[in-house]
C-alpha cells in the first residue's frame, strides 16, 4: 500500500490577519487522498505560540469588526454567499479529494452550509431587540445584543466546509472574530473559505484558520481572549472541550457522536423505509452524524424489511468519489476502515447475522475502501450496537412492540437524531413526543435542520445548553444587555433610598 509522502506533497499554510502564513513548529501531519491511499500535503500543526500569535491578529480585528453597521456586514454576507454558490464545484472537489466522499454529497453538504450563510444575511432583522416604551412613567426599557469578541470554533473530518459554516456565518454575522482549527484530516477546504472571505469583502483578521492538534485545540481552550467556543466531533473530544472550555470560564457548545435509529413500524411503506434507511446508512459511507445506523425492527416487518435493504446493495458502487456513477467513497484513513471492519468481525462472532459482509465486496486497491454491511440479529449488548461506528455498517435490531422499540432508543447513551418510518399518524405523534432524542424524522430519515432553526443533540451527543446555528447560534455568539433610561426634569428629581419600583 503506499501512503508513502511522494515528492509532489505540498505543505499548506495557515491563514491569518487576511494571508497565507506557513508553519514554523516543525510538526506537520499527512493529508491523504483516501480513494489512492496518497498523501497529497502536509498540514501544519499549530504550537502555543503560533496559536497566541493569531488570537492576537483576532483581537485587533474583532474590536474594529463589531463597530461594522449591520448592513456592511450584510453586504460581506451576500458577497460570500454568492462567491460560495459561484464556486461550489470548485470546493466540492477539494472536498472529495481529502474526504472521499462522492462529488454530489461535498455539493450537497456545500448547500446545507450555505443555507447558514444566507440565514446570517439577515443579520440586521436578527439583532433586532425589544424596546418598551414607558415601561415605568417616563422610563422607556430596551434590549440588545452584543459580539463577544473572538470566538472559535474545531471541526470533524466529515463535514469540512458545512460544520465551520454552521458557526463561521453567525458568528461574523454578529460582529465576533472567528479562529477555525479544522480537521487535520482534510485542512484545504477551510483555506479555500477563507479565500472567499478575503474576496466577499471581511476585513484581515475577522476570519483566521489555524491548523493544528490537542496543542493547537488546549491553547484555544485555555486562551484568555477567546470568549467562546463551538466543536463538533467525537464524543470524548466534546465532553473535554466542555470541560476545559468552560473551566477557563468560556461559553462552550459542543456536538458529540451519535447511534442513529430508524424506528420502522409494521404499517411502514417497506420500499419507502428500505430506500431511505440504505441513503442514510451509507451516504457518505456512514461518516455522518446524522448516519442511521440501526434500523429497528417492529414485529413481523423485519424479514421484508431485512430483504428489502440487501435486495439495494447489490446495485451500489463503491468507488472513487469523482467519478461519475459511484455511490459510495472510501472511508477517511486506513485505520479506520481497518476499525470499522474490525466490527463487523466481533459483531459477527458475538452472533449477529452477516447479511451482507462488505470485507469481501470487491473494491477498487490501494485507497481506504469497504463494501457494504448489513447485520440482522444484533443486540444491545454486542459492540456494533454499543459503539459508534462511523462507517458503512448498519445493524437491525429486532423488537415486538413500538414500546419496546421507543424503550431501546431512549436507553441509548446517544441522542442526536432519530426516524419513523410509519403510515399511522397517532404512532408517529406518540414517538415525537416521547422519544429522548434531539432531531426527530417522520418518515424523513436525515433530520438536520433547516438553518433558520437549530442542530443539536441530546445526552452524549451534546455538552452544553446551546445548540448550534440558527437563533440558538445567534444567541450563543452575541451578549444581552438590557438598557433602562429616563430623562427627567432635573427640576424633579429627589434623594430616594427605597428600592426603585414601577409607576
Ligand atoms: P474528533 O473528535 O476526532 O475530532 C474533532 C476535532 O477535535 C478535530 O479538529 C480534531 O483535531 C480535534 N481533536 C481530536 N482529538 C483531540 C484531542 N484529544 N484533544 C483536543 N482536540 C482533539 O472527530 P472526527 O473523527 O474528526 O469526526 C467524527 C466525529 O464527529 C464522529 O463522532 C461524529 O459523530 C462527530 N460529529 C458530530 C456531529 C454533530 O453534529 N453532533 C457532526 C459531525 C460529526
């Protein structure tokens, strides 16, 4: 296999204050293509002091930025927005080539983060506060909301452009500087944003990347001039980003994992349930947080559902991700595909049903590619149920009662996004309300918001009480503050020790 680092592999650079800037620690970290197995670049990973250096840039920045009017800010806002829509081809390419991901997914995921973008022009209508005019006799009381300063945001390997757009277009939007440590695992497309951003018009500084690791990633944590913080990723990285953020005093939101269930009930459409549950199993080859990876059985819908989904995998070809007429990439490094096929081992030997083994689906050589798996007969206790598996395998549990069903996801350490798939009203209605689950589809099998509302999970898939983009965004990254005012007759005015009271 060569991931060998061929003579051609560039070395990327950072961005701060509004320029390329190179690395100077010493540390770098390989950047594949995963459909080959090469490395393509190295990325830079940031030390203490290089991190300092760009927070610094940031805190000029942001002091000039938050005195920006709205409407400039607007202006930047559909520049970029339009810049984003102009060259999504142009970036959904650099996406598939550090991702793996098939070229119509890195468009989709460019149009899912554009959405925030457009969500953000509207920041003046957004900012908007109250204002209560003689809330007491001659006090009128209004509210405002203020930017925080710098803010920053370290994002996951599976959605490099939208994941930094859910907190980069509000943000901004609000009058914060924004510092972006992106993945290490596919760094370019955060270098391509901030192209855009320099072009659209942001002033140097307002959006910085720094790339890097858990040195980059606890300098931002323990930073004094950075205000708040915004991750997405796994959830033992969220829950320390949680912990240590806010231990230094900082707002903290943090997405963690996710176990996703699709909930199909004897009544269900099966080629309705079979298409959507196999889309959303393996888009992206389960690299989604939003993947369903267990589909759950009700009664006797299991064996034409079980048939129904292995029936569609046949027909789907894995392959590189550009090009025309592949369904599914590889996976984002060797040693995960090699993790994720290690489950499919120890969930067949703890007795699941090997369906459909993707081990031995034929695959193109030398880039980090699975087939396919389908497992019936899994149960809660075996690791393929237990554990996040972030790849192309789904499992099927099979359950009685849509109680027992209900019961099984609600006793799940993950809570990010769940589906039905049903033609009864009242069944769909009693899930929404009951299950303990922060994104919820009826029949609908990926759940993720649109951006005028707001992403999140609950339980271990998120750490915090925020969730992300949307009004919960615009909140998370802007101050209240609330002004009472009079302007009396000075004529009128009197000593009063008693505690001020309406009139
Ligand atoms: P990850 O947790 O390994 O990495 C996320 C970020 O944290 C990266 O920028 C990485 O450099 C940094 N990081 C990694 N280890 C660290 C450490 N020990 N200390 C400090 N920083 C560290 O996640 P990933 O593999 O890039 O992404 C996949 C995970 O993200 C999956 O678990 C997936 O479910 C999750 N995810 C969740 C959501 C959501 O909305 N809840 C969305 C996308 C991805």
């Amino acid at each position: 296999m060569d991931d060998t680092n061929p003579p051609a592999a560039r070395t990327l650079d950072h961005w701060i204050s509004g320029a390329r800037v190179s690395g100077t620690s010493s540390r770098t970290s390989p950047v594949f293509d995963p459909a080959t197995g090469q490395t393509t670049a190295m990325v830079p990973l940031a030390s203490k002091d290089e991190v300092d250096a760009a927070v610094k840039t940031a805190v000029a920045a942001a002091s000039d930025w938050r005195h920006s009017s709205l409407s400039r800010r607007a202006a930047v806002l559909f520049a970029f927005r339009e810049l984003l829509h102009a060259r999504t081809d142009e970036l959904a390419a650099i996406v598939t080539s550090e991702h793996g991901k098939v070229l119509s997914d890195a468009a989709g995921e460019i149009a899912r983060g554009l959405e925030n973008v457009e969500f953000a022009t509207g920041i003046p209508q957004l900012l908007k506060g109250g204002f209560s005019e003689q809330a007491s006799a001659g006090v009128d009381v209004y509210s405002l909301r203020q930017p925080l300063g710098v803010v920053a945001g370290i994002t996951p390997f599976n959605f490099p452009v939208m994941v930094p757009l859910w907190m980069c277009a509000n943000a901004i939007a609000c009058g914060n500087a924004f510092i972006l440590k992106p993945s290490e695992k596919d760094p370019s497309a955060a270098l391509f944003l901030a192209e855009l951003w320099k072009e659209a018009g942001l002033p140097d500084g307002v959006f910085t990347v720094v790339h890097g690791d858990k040195e980059a990633v606890d300098t931002i944590l323990d930073h004094e001039d950075i205000a708040a913080v915004s991750f997405v990723g796994s959830t033992p990285v969220a829950r320390y980003i949680y912990e240590r953020g806010t231990a230094n005093g900082k707002r903290v939101q943090a997405l963690g994992g996710a176990k996703n269930h699709a909930l199909v009930l004897p009544d269900a459409d099966i080629d309705l349930a079979a298409d959507a549950i196999v889309s959303a199993a393996y888009g992206a080859a389960g690299e989604r947080c939003m993947a369903l990876s267990v589909a759950v059985a009700v009664g006797d819908v299991a064996d034409d559902l079980v048939s129904a989904i292995q029936e569609r995998l046949p027909s789907l070809r894995v392959g590189p991700g550009a090009e025309p007429g592949t369904d599914m990439g590889p996976l984002i490094t060797r040693e995960h595909r090699d993790r994720v096929a290690g489950y499919i081992g120890a969930g067949a030997e703890a007795g699941a049903k090997v369906v459909v083994d993707g081990r031995e689906q034929a695959v193109p050589e030398g880039g980090f590619f699975l087939g396919m798996t389908l497992l019936d007969e899994v149960t809660p206790q075996m690791t393929v149920y237990t554990d996040e598996i972030f790849g192309p395998v789904l499992s099927v549990v099979r359950v009685a009662t849509f109680d027992e069903g209900l019961a099984l996801i609600n006793a799940n350490q993950y809570a990010n996004g769940t589906a039905i798939f049903t033609r009864d009203g009242g069944a769909a209605r009693k899930f929404k309300s009951e299950v303990q689950v922060g994104m919820v589809g009826v029949n609908v099998p990926i759940p993720v918001p649109v951006a005028y509302y707001s992403f999140g999970g609950w339980k271990d898939s998120l750490f915090g009480d925020t969730h992300m983009y949307g009004p919960e965004g615009v909140s998370f990254y802007t101050r209240g503050k609330v002004v009472t005012e009079r302007w009396p007759d000075p004529a009128t005015s009197s000593v009063d020790l008693g505690f001020p009271r309406t009139r």
